[in-house]
C-alpha cells in the first residue's frame, strides 16, 4: 500500500511540477510511448499504445500516416500474417490488425473490439503540432531503415539502437551502449531512461 501511495506521489510530482509540457503525442513502433505516458500517469494521446510494428510496415505508416489512421482495420490471424515466421508465441494470441498494406500486432489487447474502440478514441487526441515519432532496431530492422527514419520530416524523431552505423551522422540516434555487439535493442521501453532525459525532452519540443 505504502509502496503504490509513493509511486503516485513521484508521478503526481513528475507531472505537475517539473512537466511543463503535457500535451504531447507519441507514435513509436512498440510499447515505448505508452510506458511514458505511464511514467507520468497521463493520459494516452496515441492510437499505436500497446501494439507493434514490424520496421518497414511502421516506415510506410509514417510516411503516410495520414492516410493509414484514417482506415478501418481488418483483422488477421497469426496464420495469415507475413511475419508469421518472426511472431512470438504470445503475439500469435493477440489480435493483428491490416491497415492496406500494413499489419499492426496488438501484443497488450484481448479483443479486436477492443482495439478498434482505443484505436478511434486515441486518434481524437493525437496533438498533431507537438508530434514525437519513435523507432529503434527491433523487429527486422535494417541499417537503411534507420537511415530512412533519420530523413523523414518530422520536427522530433527519436530513434534506439544497439550498435553504431559506420560513416552515418544520424541526428534521431540514440546508441543503448549496453547493448552494443548485440544485433538489436533487446529492451527499450524499460532502459530509456539510462539515455534520455524525458522530462527535459518534452519541455522542449519544438
């Protein structure tokens, strides 16, 4: 009890006294952007909450981002899907949503009723002038879908690997040196906060 009435405080003073910025948006290719709105207990202002992308499949959602919130899922099985082979045990017992040509793994939802009901809900309150996008190395990721990501035109880009690109400056990088040797960030949504400083990032978007 003592444990849960202390974390509310932490986050009460998180959100209230050093977060100056609370209304934001985060698209991110995993479970990223709904453990920060966690971190500060705040609502979720993004539709891709507790769901992930497959690199390329979330390269071509942000590229036309758009156009994909602005379509009706159809939902697949694990049999069906073209990541079949890379799927986890647990992502096949989740629902996986088809936006065209694009899947969506809804890894922390039941239903698909569900998914369509916070799907729509958080699509209303995305803060489209105070965007953040976030991708990192997961998922069958290449170097030049990180190159990609670092080109595309968003104002605030965020980007997690595990291992330098050799002769590539990329502004969005973000290098989990823990990781380094390893082929891919194993965990993110977790071990953020070793590399960024959150609350300073968010009182300072653009």
């Amino acid at each position: 009890m003592l444990k849960k009435i202390y974390k509310k405080i932490i986050k009460f003073i998180r959100r209230e006294i050093l977060l100056k910025n609370k209304n934001f948006t985060i698209i991110s290719n995993n479970c990223f952007g709904g453990k920060i709105y966690e971190y500060f207990d705040l609502p979720k202002k993004s539709p891709t909450v507790g769901a992930y992308f497959f690199a390329k499949d979330y390269l071509k959602f942000l590229k036309n981002l758009e156009y994909y919130l602005s379509l009706e899922f159809r939902f697949i099985s694990f049999k069906e899907s073209k990541h079949i082979e890379y799927l986890s045990e647990e992502s096949k017992n989740c629902p996986i949503g088809v936006l065209d040509d694009i899947e969506i793994i809804f890894l922390h939802y039941k239903t698909e009723k569900e998914v369509i009901e916070k799907w729509n809900r958080r699509i209303k309150r995305i803060n489209w002038e105070k965007m953040i996008v976030k991708f990192n190395d997961q998922n069958n990721a290449t170097e030049e879908d990180i190159i990609e990501f670092d080109k595309l035109p968003f104002k605030n880009k965020i980007c997690f690997i595990a291992n330098p690109i050799k002769n590539k400056k990329l502004e969005s990088v973000i290098i989990f040196k823990e990781y380094t040797g390893k082929k891919y960030v194993l965990n993110d949504v977790s071990r953020w906060k070793n590399y960024l400083n959150i609350i300073k990032y968010l009182n300072n978007l653009k």
